[in-house]
C-alpha cells in the first residue's frame, strides 16, 4: 500500500508523454510541472513571464525601429518666443535597439524548443519507469557532465553578440541612404533598397573602382602570402642546416623585429623609403644609379608594399617551418641518404611535402589576413599615389583602406557597407571552401 502511494506520487498529473510537451507550448514549465519537475517548471515560468512582458513591451518598438528607422527628426520649434531645440529619433540607435531585441527574441525562441524537448522526453521516461532528476540534481548533472556545453555557451554567446550582430548590422547599412548628407540625429536615414548596390556596378567611376581595387587587392594578397613563405622557407632551411654556426644568434636577430610594434617599424621603412631625403635612394646615388621612386610611382609604390610586408612578416614563417623542420624525423634523411638521393629530391620529397602539410592552413588564413592587411598599406602609402579615375580611393589602396577612407573620410557608410558584405563574402567563402580541401583538414595523421 505503501509502495503504491510512492508510485502514485511519481506519476504525472496527465499522462502521455504528449501532453506534457503540449502543456510546455501553451506555457514554458508546464509540462516539466506535469512531470512533476517543480524547481525546473518554475524557472522556466518565470522565464516565460520575462519573454512575454519583453515581447509585448518591447517587441513591438523593436519592430517599429527596424521598420521605420524612426519617423521624427531633430528640429527647432518656437515655444514662446524663444526656439527650442526638439531632440528627434535617432535612426542608428533605433536600428542597433531593434537588432538587440531580435536577437534576444531569438534566444528566447531557442530556449522555448527546449523547453518542449525536455517536457516530453523527461515524460517518456516517466513512462518507462525511469526516476526523473530533481532540480537539485538537475544543477549537478549540468555542472558535472555539460560543462563543456556550459563553457561553450558563455564566449557562442559572445559571438552571437558582438560578432554576428555587428556584421548584421554593416549589412542592414548597405540598403539604407546613411551616407554624410543623410546623418542622424539631424536628419532620418531611410531604407534605400538595392540602390547603392546598383550604384557600385552601374555607375563608372563606382565599378571602375571596384574592378580595380579588386584586383589589386587579390594580387596583394598572393604576392605577399608567397613571398613571406619563400623568404622564411629559405631561412628556415639555412638555420637549420647542421654545419652552420651560432644558430641561436641567427634564430634570435630575425625575432627582433617582434620587439618593435609594427606601426613604428612601418613608419620608419616609410621614411627609409622615402623618394626625396630616404637613405636608400642616397645610397643608391652614391653608387651611381639613379633615384627610385619608391612611393609616388603606382607600380613601385606596389613593389615596394610587397616588399616591406615579406620584411615584416617572414620572421613568423621562419619560426614556425623552424618547428615544422625539427619534427622530421631523422632516420627519413639517412634512409634516403642510403638510396642516393641527393639534396634536391630530399628537399621535393620530404621536407617539402611536410612543411606544407602542416603550413598550409596557415598560409590560407595568413592569405586571408593579407586581404585586409589595413596596417601596412595605410601607413606606408595611405593608398598614394592618387589615381584620378577612382573613386576615393588610390593605387595602392586594397578593400579594406577603400572601405575605411569612405567611412570615415567620406561619409559614404552605405557604400563601406556592401564593400564590407562583399569582403565577408569573399574572405568566408574562400577560407572555407580551402581549408576543407587541404589534406591536414581532411586528414588527422600524415
């Protein structure tokens, strides 16, 4: 009689695995109070309470921001006989506020299809004469077997906020008019469609630009990537040659560059650089050739970026291919060694082969680095030499130098906004779609 009591304690209010998630969509916590689940049917109640007061007061301004973008701007009116400064709606505020709530709403969607997952699976096990956990026992099993989840959670989170929503936000801008003439709070910014897309390929001097920029910005890319990987393949291999002295001298003067921040040694290969007063040129006069025009010629403006970055940045190379090298095992060299091969065919099949396999998904994301390589570029020639058929923007100017010069030189935020969506788009794709199809993704031994 006893045992039956007990029995009949644990069994839910309404039976059926069913009804409980039912009673979970009509109210968060209902079905995990069905199961008899107390502790977690009232926090999650409570969090219902929470989402339905956000959605009913706050959802619908949400809505109304996104929307409209407001509908009042800023403006004198006469209050007496004095005018009075009318503070109006603040388009971008509105927007940033909007996005926040769709998000939050968003989470909360996320949690409420939990919360009717857990309700009928928790029932189903009642059913089958499983014991349910108790909220205590609930907070031990999350601490003790979903931490990882847990700690996932915290920076997936982080993410969601200021990652994914800032570049939702950059996106949004591109179909508005926000450029400097339409600038809030003053005046309203308004949905402007496809128009400024439409603009970047119609119009000449826009698309002219582009292609251009475009273009310059993926052989920068290659250019750079290749030469800091050949530079500090080179080296690596010299280093570490077995007959060569004082490794740990030469392995320590190439990490010094490290030691002076990279804008400084940026400046200072500006003015080492520099056509007019530059050592290099006075260096190059003393022997008897003439002056180079480093920086004000297009052509080697771009030479002279290529270089500079393979001096800045294949240090870093050479470091980790000086890693890679010392896991070649030995006795790989003495067998090939033993069949003849000489230093060549060592080099193309074993050193080579292994440097690569590990290097390069580096080389990808370093190539992918190298296309919005802002430092260099704009501090060493701020995009100079001047082109006259671009559109705010110079020779030496890659994607991301032209975005930063139309957003916070030029005012022109909607078009920053679609060259930023088309550098997404192109970066995420290509990182993707390459790292997939190298071999030390696919593979997880050599």
């Amino acid at each position: 009689m006893e045992k039956r009591s007990i029995i009949e304690l644990r069994r839910p209010f309404l039976s059926g695995c069913r009804t409980s998630a039912v009673l979970s969509v009509l109210v968060m916590g209902a079905g995990q109070l069905n199961n008899r689940q107390y502790g977690k049917g009232i926090a999650l109640m409570l969090l219902h309470l929470a989402g339905l007061y956000v959605a009913i007061a706050k959802l619908p301004h949400a809505v109304w921001a996104l929307v409209t973008l407001g509908e009042t701007s800023a403006r004198l009116e006469k209050v007496g006989k004095v005018y009075q400064q009318v503070i109006g709606d603040h388009s971008i505020y509105l927007l940033v506020e909007g996005l926040i709530m769709i998000f939050l709403m968003f989470l909360l969607l996320a949690v409420y299809v939990l919360n009717i997952r857990d309700a009928y699976r928790c029932a189903r096990l009642r059913e089958e004469g499983m014991p349910l956990h108790t909220f205590r026992q609930t907070l031990h099993f999350l601490l003790d077997y979903r931490f990882p989840q847990i700690a996932i959670a915290i920076p997936v989170l982080g993410i969601l906020f200021f990652t994914v929503m800032p570049i939702v936000f950059m996106i949004l801008l591109a179909f508005t008019d926000f450029t400097r003439s339409h600038m809030p709070p003053a005046q309203l910014i308004n949905w402007h469609g496809l128009e400024t897309f439409r603009d970047i390929f119609r119009l000449r001097v826009w698309s002219e630009t582009f292609y251009g920029v475009t273009l310059w910005t993926l052989l920068w890319a290659v250019a750079s990537t290749l030469t800091c990987f050949a530079a500090g393949f080179v080296i690596a291999l010299a280093v570490q040659q077995k007959d060569i002295r004082f490794k740990k001298f030469w392995r320590t003067i190439f990490i010094l560059p490290y030691a002076i921040p990279l804008f400084v040694s940026t400046l200072i290969l500006r003015n080492v650089f520099n056509g007019q007063f530059g050592p290099v040129n006075d260096y190059l006069e003393l022997m008897g050739f003439g002056r180079v025009p480093w920086l004000s010629d297009p052509e080697w403006a771009k030479l002279t970026l290529v270089l500079v970055n393979m001096l800045l940045g294949f240090p870093v190379i050479m470091l980790m291919i000086i890693g890679v090298l010392s896991t070649i095992p030995g006795d790989m060299y003495e067998a090939a060694d033993i069949d003849g091969a000489d230093g060549l065919q060592k080099l193309r099949l074993i050193t080579f082969p292994t440097v690569m396999y590990t290097m390069m998904p580096i080389l990808i994301m370093q190539f992918v680095a190298n296309i919005n390589n802002f430092n260099v570029i704009y501090l060493l020639t701020g995009g100079n030499p001047v082109n006259g058929n671009y559109q705010f923007a110079g020779h030496t100017d890659i994607l991301i130098t032209w975005l930063y010069k139309l957003s916070m030189e030029q005012g022109q935020y909607n078009f920053a906004s679609v060259i930023g969506i088309f550098i997404f788009v192109l970066l995420s794709g290509f990182a993707v779609w390459s790292i997939r199809r190298t071999k030390s993704f696919k593979e997880e031994r050599l």
